[in-house]
C-alpha cells in the first residue's frame, strides 16, 4: 500500500515539473503547487486466516485487513445483529464467548465485515470462514486421558451411569403406565409404588432387588452392560445422592430441614424434602390406578378421559416431573454442589490415588461432576440434530455412537444421558447461535486436562485458578441450558393454552381434546420439573445478591399446576407465564430472539 501510494506521488511530481520545465506554467496563483489527493472507499476485505478449529469455543479466526489508498484510520464492523463472530482489539475476528462451530453441522459459516476508512467511506464483503475437522489429539475433542498411574484410562464415573439408568429407568416403567397397561398385567397401586421404591432405592438393599434387571428403556439397543449391575457393580440407589440424603458437609443448604426446600407447596403425607416430593408424586401415581382399578374414570376439568394413568386430573404429568425433578435433585445438585464445588470435591490434591486405581482423587472428583452432565465421551463429534435425535448420520442419529468400534453401545463412555441432550436441543432450537453444549463440553475437557497434566504433584494457586475458570464455565453453561429449556417449556404451555381458551371460546361444554390436555399437562410438568433445578447449583445466578426471592418469585408465576378453568383465568395464568419468561431472560441475559421462539 505504501509503495503504491508513493509511486502516485512521485507520478504526479514527475508531471508537475515536466510542465514547469516546458514552461507551461500560467502565472497563476496555482502555479507549481500539486492538488490534494481524492480519498477513495477501500476495495476489498481480507482475513489472515479464514478458518475455525472444530468445537473450540471463542475460537481467534485471524487479523482483518483491507485494500484502501490508506493504511491508516480503517475501521471494522459487523452486523448488530452478528451471531456467532464478534471483532475485538480494532481488527481480530474471533467466534464469539461461548459459541463454537462443529463441522458434522456446518463445514463453513458466513460472516459480513464493514470497513471504513478515515474519510468516512465503506466497502462491504462477505467472508467464508471453514470449519476444520479437526481429530482429537492429546484429549483435545474427546473427554479421555491416560493414566499416568498405571496402563490404562484415568477416566471413570460408572456409578453416575448407573443413576442416569435407574432414571431412565423408572420413566420408561411409568410411561408404560396407561390403563390398557395396567388393566393387562393386573397391577394396584401397591404394586406400582413397590417397583419404583425398588428403583429408586428408598431402603436398606433395595438395589439388590433390580441390579440384575435387563434395562428395558434400551429397547433393542446392542449395548456393552445388559443390567445396572453391568454398568457399576457396587450399589448405585439413587435416594442416597438425592439432595438432603448425600452427607450433609457437601451441600450448601439443609435440604431435610423444612423450608429450605422450594418451588413446589403440596407434598401430601411426605416430608417437605426433594425426596418427600418425589415419594408424593409416587403416591398420587398409585391413587390414580387405584381409582381407575375401583372402576372410577379419571377425567379432566372438560370431561375427556385420562388413559395415560401417569396424568392427573388436575393436569400434572407424574413421569415429566419425577424425571426432571431427579434430573435437578440428583444430577445438577450431585454435580455441581458435591463433586465441582471447592469445598468438598475440589479439596483434594492430585498425587493420590484411591486403593490403587488408575486415577488421582482429584480426577476422579472431577469425573464424578462430568458423569452427572452426562455426555458421551466423543459429545463433541455429534450435531446438535444427533444428540436430539432429530436425524444426521446413521451413526450418531438416535443419540448414542459406537467409536470404539467394537459393534456394542457402552453405556459409560457411547452413550448421552440427561442435561448432554436438553443443551443440545436448546442450541438446535435457538434462533440466534448458542452453543451451550459445546462450550460445557470444552470446559470439562480442558479442566479435566489441567488436572491430567498436573498429576504427581498438588496443583498450585495459578493451577487451580485455571481449572477453577474450566469449572465455571462448564456449570454455567450446563445451567443456561435448563434455563434455555423452561423458556422453552413455558412457550409450548402458552400455546397449548391458546388453544385450550379457542375451544372454550367456541364451546365452553366441549372445549378441548383428551390429546390437547395431555400435551398441557406434559409441556407444563416439563417447565415445572425443570425450573426447580436452579435452586440445587451453589454457583446458580439465582443465589446471587441482586437476585435475592427471584426464585420463588418465578415459582409463584409458574404454580403448582396449570389454569384451565375459563378463559379469563387461562389469560391471567398466561401472562404470569411471560413474567417468568421474561424474569429468567433478563436473569441469564438471554437473545430475545431465542427467548420469544425457543
């Protein structure tokens, strides 16, 4: 650029003396003076290097620059409304915080720049920037590491497994559960409620009684371990890591200490606990078979039959909120306030290991927190379509992916569980680019390499910072995906109650369908589970000062069950609902966008 703008400069010169030489000059004021140079809008736009890493998160792109007549006063833009880059330091374009590009998604991604030079004048150009397949080296993609024990893997967390499959477990049995089921296998309430006490393991021994059981949510799945038995040996109940049954020191409230507990108010006969209200919601599952055994039908507030006996008449779907409240109490709470928490699992050095395994108790910690996220090891290699079983490659499309190549599923390494999916659907759902799954995903990988990369001596201060930071910004992400998912459960209750208030607008005898009330009594059990997670994270930006009584605020918006009584009470409940959405989108700062269409 400097040479071309002297080698103008010295053709104008050259002219300028030749016509002086040649005596052309007019006399004029004019005389032997050279006019001011015009400034011309740049040309062209260019980046240092137009490509992405695969899955790394905030990934720097390269150095932008431009063809203009000056190399100086130049000025990057972007859209306002930019997705997924950002420019920072004047010229650096970059994948912004928390956004990552996965290749089994997109092979290149599109970014408009503006530059402006010191005249004012701009040149617009649109940029391809690739996505490179990047193959895991030294853990970089893929949640594994060597141990440095021993010969082996470091990486083990099987007892998270096991709860992730006695859960899936009890929803599979329950949602079984519809009168035609019931009536076929001759079962009582009794019976109901004794088969998943058993799976929950509410007494002394009660996994004895189904660690050997086939794991009949697989379906035909060609799986490693054939019984939760298989997946961990030792006893796995999940009433003893529910929160308020775990050891005391490791949670940050006293959760079997009445009034801790919030966001639900009726716990029947059970203790106000999370385990009281996953003991009540078994036993209005049992009164529900027990009055349809009594030859009572069960119906909603319309007159329509219940058949799913898992859904109440008050319009509670029983298997959404046992399962998503397990996801809270257990999973999250477990995670993130046991193993990911400094006081308890990170208070551990990484020079000892456990009764001679191949891993330090450090690692292991921070396993036991990564287990309960619950994504495969090779999470990263998925698109957000396979992990939410929503098509893509063969391979990969129901969500589980055999990359050992061995030809069998193994659940404790192939196979995604719990929240790993709900990130996904959240950023496939997202009409402005999130990538929550991804950006937890890296953040457990690189903390878990920090630990790998540290052990035979104890982390120092700048160490444990670091890891700290990879902590952070894996339950941080790990929440905004349930947040992202109670947005999008409260959007599909206001829709379903659209379309409850048009029936009763045109017949308020026959207003809607068994099948309508169904999806409300789903859609809003989902919202409802769900949101009562955030109390169970020590980290959740609901326990900060500013947010204080937020968290019951949202629960009061949200209730104990939906409003289908009549129009002007559906319309009240509705706009409590846009309240809660709009509470917890200013609470994790997220797109309105994404928040009016999740």
């Amino acid at each position: 650029m400097n040479l071309r703008k002297s080698l103008l400069t010295t053709a104008v010169l050259a002219a300028t003396l030749g016509l002086t030489a040649c005596g052309g000059g007019s006399g004029s004021d004019n005389e032997g003076t050279t006019p001011p140079p015009v400034n011309k809008a740049p040309t062209d736009i260019a980046v240092s290097k137009s490509l992405v890493n695969d899955d790394q998160v905030g990934f720097v792109v390269g150095t932008l620059n431009a063809t203009d007549d000056s190399t100086s006063g130049l000025t990057f833009k972007l859209a306002a409304d930019e997705a997924l880059f950002e420019i920072v330091d004047g010229t650096t374009l970059k994948l912004k915080e928390g956004i990552a590009l996965n290749f089994e998604q997109q092979s290149d991604a599109k970014v408009t720049v503006t530059v402006t030079d010191a005249g004012g004048l701009t040149f617009s150009k649109e940029l391809t920037i690739s996505v490179d397949d990047v193959e895991a080296q030294d853990g970089v993609n893929i949640y594994e590491f060597a141990s440095k024990l021993g010969a082996g893997s470091s990486v083990s967390y099987s007892g998270q497994i096991a709860r992730h499959a006695l859960s899936a477990e009890i929803k599979h049995y329950i949602g079984q559960l519809t009168d035609d089921y019931v009536t076929t296998n001759s079962l009582t309430g009794a019976m109901v409620k004794a088969r998943l006490h058993a799976l929950w393991g509410d007494v002394d021994g009660s996994y004895e009684v189904v660690k050997d059981d086939s794991l009949s949510f697989l379906g035909d799945i060609d799986t490693v371990q054939h019984s939760f038995a298989d997946i961990s040996s030792s006893g796995k109940e999940l009433s003893l890591k529910i929160a308020g049954k775990d050891s005391l020191d490791k949670m940050h409230k006293a959760w079997q200490e009445e009034g801790n507990f919030l966001g639900w108010n009726d716990f029947g006969t059970q203790a106000k606990t999370p385990e009281g209200l996953i003991f009540h919601y078994f036993d209005l599952l049992a009164a529900n078979i027990d009055k349809y055994n009594g030859g009572e039908m069960l119906v909603d507030p319309d007159g329509n039959s219940i058949t799913k006996l898992y859904i109440t008449e008050s319009g509670l779907d029983l298997n959404q909120l046992i399962q998503k409240h397990t996801l809270g109490a257990l999973m999250f709470s477990q995670g993130t306030d046991d193993y990911l928490e400094e006081s308890i699992g990170f208070n551990t050095d990484s020079v000892d290991n456990i009764n001679g395994d191949l891993y330090t108790t450090l690692e292991h910690h921070f396993d036991e927190g990564f287990g309960y996220f619950g994504a495969a090891r090779n999470y990263l290699e998925y698109s957000d379509d396979e992990l939410a079983g929503k098509g893509g490659r063969e391979a990969f499309a129901s969500g589980y992916n055999d990359y050992s190549g061995d030809g069998q599923i193994n659940l404790n390494s192939e196979y995604n569980w719990g929240n790993s999916t709900n990130a996904a659907k959240r950023d496939r759902g997202a009409t402005v680019t999130t990538d929550f799954s991804a950006a937890a995903m890296n953040a457990f990988i690189a903390g878990r390499k920090i630990i790998n990369d540290n052990v035979g001596a104890n982390l120092n201060a700048e160490q444990m910072d670091a890891l700290k930071v990879q902590r952070d910004i894996a339950v941080a992400n790990w929440e905004n995906a349930i947040a992202a998912t109670v947005v999008h459960y409260i959007n599909e209750t206001h829709a379903d109650l659209d379309t409850i208030a048009a029936g009763i607008a045109v017949d308020p005898e026959d207003s809607y369908t068994a099948e309508d009330f169904a999806n409300l009594a789903k859609h809003f059990s989902e919202m409802k589970g769900f949101a009562m997670n955030f109390q169970f994270s020590p980290f959740s930006p609901f326990n900060a000062e500013a947010n204080e009584g937020k968290f019951a605020q949202l629960h009061t918006l949200l209730g104990d069950m939906p409003v289908v009584t009549d129009a002007a009470a559906i319309a009240a409940y509705q706009a409590n609902l846009m309240a809660a959405r709009d509470l917890l989108q200013n609470i994790y700062g997220f797109n309105a966008d994404n928040v009016a269409n999740w």
